[in-house]
C-alpha cells in the first residue's frame, strides 16, 4: 500500500502471471480462457512476453490484445454491457474548412514476428492504467504458423 494514498488492499502480488508457458490454440484461435488479474490502485502494467516458434520454425507469430474490466465481479455488470473491453486505436480524420470530419476508432490488438526460430523474450511497457480498472488480462493465439502453434508465456508486473 501506498501511504496516503491507498485505503484497500490491492488484491495482486507482483509478478502476475496472465499466461502460463503453453503451446497457442490450434488454428489461429483466441484463448479461451485467459487468465486475468485484479489491477486495484495500479498506475502502469508492463508485460513481459516469452514466445518460442514451434520445432519447423516457418513464419511463427503472435497476436496478442490487452483487455481491462471496470467489474470486480461479473455480477456488477450492468445489462448490455460487455464485462471486457479491449483497447482502441484512433486515426483522426482530415479537417476541412467548413465540414465535419469523421475520425476512425477501432479495436486494437497487436502482432509479434520473431526474426529468428530461437526463443524470444521482450517488455512492452509501461502501459497507463486508469485508477478505474479493476481487473486485467491479456488474450493471445498463433498468427504466423496456424497449423504448428508455438510456446507463449506471459508475465504483468503492476506498479
């Protein structure tokens, strides 16, 4: 706890696991089930991914999409609302002299390509968080070699 600042317990303990070391769904499928972690108080998340190819090592790849949860409990979740949300882009439109100008937004998620078929490691972060969120996790799932997935582990350190 942060003196002054935190009245509560946070409810995580750093390093948080979002992704025990496994081979990726087959086919290109999305995790099913992703891990997720409380995120109570936190300022940033920094990931840390590992991600080996599988044995052929031919165009391994992964996507991966951070999403975060204003509910500490499903239960909370107002009628019509989606529990997770996943991060946007945003791509301003042009401005004209006397028009309106549409701007784009969509959802954004994010492709690793190694460079090599050895086992890679690497940080992405600090990530901002908005006192908001109360819980976090991170999806995953093959994009290079769809037919031979390769290993993805995934580790958060709130701060």
């Amino acid at each position: 706890m942060r003196p002054g600042r935190d009245t509560h317990p946070r409810g995580y303990a750093n390093p948080v696991i979002l992704r025990v070391s496994a081979i990726l769904p087959p086919a290109g499928a999305w995790d099913a089930t992703p891990l997720e972690s409380f995120s109570t108080y936190a300022d940033f998340l920094t990931l840390n991914f590992t991600y080996t190819p599988d044995a052929q090592g031919v165009n391994g790849a992964f996507d991966f999409q951070m999403w975060t949860s204003l509910y500490f409990v499903a239960a909370r979740v107002p009628v019509g609302a989606d529990e997770w949300v996943a991060p946007p882009i945003y791509a301003s439109g042009a401005v004209v002299a006397g028009a309106d100008t549409q701007s784009l937004l969509q959802e954004e998620y994010q492709t690793y390509t190694p460079d090599t078929n050895a086992t890679h490691s690497f940080e992405i972060g600090p990530i901002p968080l908005r006192a908001t969120i109360a819980r976090i996790r991170v999806r995953a799932r093959e994009s290079g070699d769809t037919d031979n997935p390769g290993v993805l582990q995934i580790t958060g350190v709130l701060a």
